[in-house]
C-alpha cells in the first residue's frame, strides 16, 4: 500500500510542473486512477508517456504496493481543451 499524497510527491519530484490527481478506486490503496497533466507529456507518444510514468513510479510498481494503475497523462494544453 502507497498512500496517495506519497505517489503525489514522487511524481512532482521528478515532474516539478505536474498536476497530479490520484483516485484510491478499492479503498485498499493499490489500485489506483492517476491522472497527471505536465509539459513533460509534449512530443510523446501514449506509449512513451506511459514509460515514462513507470520510470517514475517504479519502486511502488515492482515492490507491489501498486497492484493497479489505470493512467491519464495530458499536456496542459491538452487538459485546457477538454
């Protein structure tokens, strides 16, 4: 288990300009919908910006206190438009 503020911090440790909302989908805090708006997401491909999210959160993710992840990833602008 991983509180939610924690996986926050670690996020904007790596992205300082993220946007982070993160939503405990069981209650039991391993499944997880995280949704992250940066600059960091411009020129990637969905593919590279999952990568990139696990790169980031891969300690919580190989050690198990993530079991679940469904992950939005936006640019700002992308986020401004809807």
């Amino acid at each position: 288990m991983i509180a939610p503020d924690a996986l926050t911090e670690m996020i904007q440790a790596e992205l300082a300009d993220a946007q982070v909302k993160i939503v405990d989908r069981t209650g039991t805090m391993d499944h997880y919908t995280v949704h992250v708006v940066s600059e960091a997401f411009a020129d990637k491909n969905p593919l590279d910006r999952r990568r990139l999210m696990h790169k980031v959160l891969h300690a919580p993710l190989a050690d198990g206190r993530i079991h679940a992840m469904d992950l939005k990833t936006q640019t700002p602008a992308e986020a401004a438009a809807g």
